[in-house]
C-alpha cells in the first residue's frame, strides 16, 4: 500500500506543479526553529514589535501600506487606492524601504482623496491591466482567470512583488469600519498563565506555505527582512511579555488539511503549549468540501490532546486567494470559517484572517497585499497575520 503522504503529495504535483516546486525551493529556506529568549530583546526585535501592537485599525496613523500602481484600459495614468483617506502622507518609500519618492515629482495626491496618481516622468514603478493578464502559459503568469481569457501574473518568492509595490506611510483621521478581531486571552488560558509568569512558551506552527512564510522578505532575504507572521507573533510576544519563546515550524508550502492529519503526530511529540493551525487555501483551490476540512482540523486538534491536554490552539482562517483566479473559492473560504468558529470553546480560538481580507479589498487592489499574485501575503499581509492572532491573545 502506497504512504498516504506521498499520495497526497501526488495529487499536488500534478495540480500545481508549478506551486510544488516553489514550495520546495522554499521550505529549504524557511526557519524551523526560531528562539526569542534574550533578557534584552534587540533594537530590531523592539521596532517590529512595536509595528506589529499598533495593528491598522486602532489609531490614526498608518505605517507602510503597501500599493501596486495599475493603468486600467483606456486610462493613461497609473493609480492606487489607499485604506483611508490621509490628512498628511509622511512617506512613500520603495517596497523594501530604500529609496523614497516626493510628491510632485513622482506622484500625484489630492486633499481629501484617497487615491494617489504617478506622475508622467514618475520613478514609481506600475503595471499595465494587459501586464497583469497575460497569454495563458505565458512565463511569469500562472493559472487562468475566472473568464478563462488570460492568465494571472505570477512571481513566486516575494522579491517581484515588493519591487513593483510602495510603502506608504500616512496620519488620517477615520475610524476602521470594518470588524475589529477580538480578544480570546480567556480561551487561552494555558498560554496567558505561562505568558504572565514569563515562563518558556513553546509555541508549533503546522500549515501550508503561508505558514512557511513564503514572501516575508526574511524568508527571500532582502530589506527590510521582515520575519513571516510566526516569527512576528513569537518575536512580539516575547518583548511584550518577556517569556523565552521558541518556534517550531512543520509547515510545508502546497499541502492542506488532508496532510495536517498525517503530520498531526509530530506535533503531539513536540508538546507545545501552543499549536497554530493554518490550512485553507490549498484545500479550497482543490474544492475540498467544508466538512472534510472541519473534519480534518478537529482530528489534527485530536491528535495533539490525546497526550498535550493542556495545549492551547489557535485556527487561522486562511487569507483569500486573488478573486480573479479561477482556483480562488470565495464560498468555500466562508464555509471554512464557519466550520471552524464552531471548534471555537476552552482551549481553541480562530484567527480570522478571512474577514480582515475581505474588509481590506473592499478598498484595496489584490495585487497591492499579496507576495506573489495568487494566494501569499506579502510584509504587510504578514503583519496583518500577526496582528489578528496577537489580538487574541489580549
């Protein structure tokens, strides 16, 4: 009988090969082990973390959204919608923080606005609607669109993207609508009670690339070297309280749900105090049905208890896949979601990244939160990880 893991991994290698192959190139980078304990967290460490406390939608200020410029058809002018509408910019800096550009001469913005506008002489790079859809099989383009007429622009890594992407620093003064992640500390109880006695807190990541931290400029090695959101979370986590925390990450890029079951004994040996699980959009893009994938996370969470009673879990609720794309399930992220809210109770809570998304490309281009075009986060959505699940544990 043929190792269910590798039949698995089958599956995915004739799906998406292409994904595959990223993931393995990848995985060899990705930290398995990351250790936060020195009794005097570095300046860098600090900064982050302080980054990460101040999410988005607490305060008045916003610090690097990211932007990818696009000329629609028919325009001539490239421009980027912002989160808010700013009262002041303070900066816009390239992608990865070492080159800044001036109003007027490199970009347009109008009081009272929140779109920004590239100059016709601009340095600001920016992409073309035909840029974005190209030729189906064409290089650097991956998939097919919904419509089936073209593919998708792809650039696996996170090292395109940021190039083409700016950070925009800026003071508004709006209130965020959409919904505030909540606050689960009593949930966690395990995991608040070492934290508060500053005790070691062992923390085991188990998930698909997102986890592995594709396109966190740590993980491609390239300014500002942002870590992905489990460093963020294990890095914040240890200034804030001043617990040694340590990370171990089993997450491989392209697997899903099915796999987690299969891995779920090496997280039970590990014995952490706190299990992050993150499955979803490779078991979306496969259309795997919402009961499956509940089925699966409850029997990981199984696995795990039956000698960690004590290990707390957080879910996350996957990101969504770029809405154009033809493997992007828009009702099968909700499905997920609510699958998981339902395992939610002492000891589990959900991270829901899924609404966060929605709420934000409710203004925002895909293409200016994504690492890649299709379905990772970049620094920013990394942060925006990192932000929901330290929520919770407030």
């Amino acid at each position: 009988m043929k190792n269910p893991a590798w039949l698995a991994l089958r599956t995915l290698v004739r799906t998406c090969p292409i994904l595959i192959l990223a993931a393995f190139v990848l995985q060899a980078q990705t930290k398995i082990l990351h250790t936060f304990d020195s009794n005097h967290p570095t300046q860098v460490e600090q900064l982050q973390a302080k980054s990460v406390l101040h999410p988005f939608w607490n305060g008045s200020s916003m610090d690097r959204e990211p932007v990818l410029f696009v000329q629609q058809p028919g325009t001539k002018v490239s421009t980027a919608r912002l989160l808010f509408v700013p009262t002041r910019i303070i900066s816009i800096t390239s992608g990865n923080g070492l080159q800044r550009f001036d109003e007027g001469r490199d970009y347009i913005w109008t009081p009272g606005s929140d779109t920004l506008t590239l100059t016709q002489n601009s340095r600001i790079p920016f992409k073309t609607f035909p840029e974005l859809h190209p030729r189906i099989g064409s290089p650097g383009s991956l998939g097919e669109t919904i419509d089936g007429q073209s593919s998708l622009f792809f650039a696996e890594g996170g090292a395109v993207f940021q190039s083409l992407q700016v950070n925009v620093t800026y003071d508004h003064d709006e209130k965020w609508t959409g919904a505030i992640p909540p606050a689960a500390s009593s949930k966690l109880g395990h995991t608040m009670a070492r934290l508060k006695a500053k005790a070691p807190l062992r923390i085991l990541v188990l998930g698909d690339s997102i986890s592995a931290g594709y396109c966190a400029s740590e993980t491609f090695g390239g300014p500002p070297y942002q870590p992905p959101f489990t460093g963020l979370v294990a890095e914040t986590l240890h200034v804030e309280y001043g617990s040694p925390v340590t990370v171990k990450n089993l997450s491989v890029g392209g697997m899903d749900s099915t796999w987690g079951v299969i891995t779920a004994s090496k997280v039970a040996v590990e014995h952490p105090d706190l299990a992050i699980i993150a499955f979803g959009m490779n078991d979306a893009s496969a259309g795997e049905p919402a009961a499956v994938y509940s089925r699966n996370i409850h029997a990981i969470i199984d696995t795990v208890r039956k000698t960690n009673p004590d290990t707390d879990f957080i879910l996350v609720a996957t990101m969504t896949g770029n809405p154009e794309w033809n493997k992007s399930n828009a009702k099968l992220y909700t499905e997920y979601l609510n699958e998981l809210l339902k395992l939610e109770g002492p000891g589990v809570a959900v991270a829901n990244i899924t609404s966060l998304w929605r709420e934000m490309l409710k203004t925002k281009n895909y293409l200016d939160l994504t690492g890649n075009g299709i379905n990772h986060p970049n620094d920013f959505g990394h942060r925006a990880y990192a932000q929901v699940i330290l929520q919770l544990l407030q």
